[in-house]
C-alpha cells in the first residue's frame, strides 16, 4: 500500500504538518512535484484526511478535563442511540468513544473550572438519556498525547 517514499513524506508531515509540500519533498528527497502527485494519490485512497489544527484548551481558560465513562440501560432497543445524539448536544463534550465490554461510552469534556464542571455534570451529562452507570475521571496530567504514527 505505502511505499518508502510514501513514509518519509508522511513522517515528515507528521512531524511538520504547516511545512510546505516543497519543504516536505526537499526534507523526504523527492521533487515537489512527484511529493505532490504522492499526497494527491494518499488523500484519494482515504489515508491522509486533512489537516487541523490543535487547541490548547487551557490557553483558552478550560483548566479541567474529565473523562466520563458509562454503562447505557439497554432495555429501550434505542437507548445508545438517543444517549449519542443527547451527548453530542452538550457543547463541552470533545470527544465521544464507544466500546464494546462493561463500559458502552467515554465522553471527554472540558470546563473551565470546578464550579463550571459541577453545572455542567449536574444540568447536562445527568439529564441524558438511559444511563445506568457513570464513573468520572478527572484528568491530573497528560504524560503523552502523539497522534504521529511509527512509519
């Protein structure tokens, strides 16, 4: 699927995803026409899907992260689904995981501090629909976070 030339131009965009596609070829020694013709051709096979930009959420005043993790009662067929797309309405949640095992759904929200978590806990995430279990984690520190795979 990906050659070697493939890998350098992606650990090289990895590794500088504002670089240029020029700067990214001179990096993986290839021209910038043969680097472009080569992420045109990743993009279309659905490896490479855009690019974005990371927030740093305590730049912008969101001190607290907590992971909430939850077991849905499954009585109603269409409990998970409901329990989704309320979860997706509540504008502090970043994040929304499903599993299979005891634990059905990780959302991961941010707040500003403890007293704003606190509403949020009590007037959003306890009003959603068909939750049996919840255990909340409250996030210390973050020792490694690297989206950059080992190509």
């Amino acid at each position: 699927m990906l050659d070697d030339t493939d890998r350098r131009l992606l650990r090289h965009l990895q590794n500088d995803p504002a670089a240029t596609v020029s700067a990214l070829a001179s990096r993986a020694g290839v021209t910038p026409a043969l680097a472009a013709r080569r992420f045109d051709r990743m993009r279309s096979r659905g490896i490479l899907k855009g690019q974005r930009a990371r927030i740093d959420w305590h730049a912008l005043g969101f001190e607290v992260e907590v992971s909430l993790r939850f077991t849905i009662d499954k009585a109603d067929p269409r409990a998970f689904d409901a329990f989704i797309s309320a979860a997706r309405e509540v504008p502090e949640v970043v994040e929304i995981q499903t599993f299979l095992g005891r634990v059905d759904v990780r959302l991961s929200l941010v707040a500003r501090d403890l007293a704003h978590y606190h509403r949020i806990y009590r007037e959003r995430i306890l009003t959603l629909p068909h939750i049996a279990e919840i255990e909340a984690l409250m996030q210390v520190a973050v020792l490694k976070t690297d989206e950059r795979l080992p190509l």
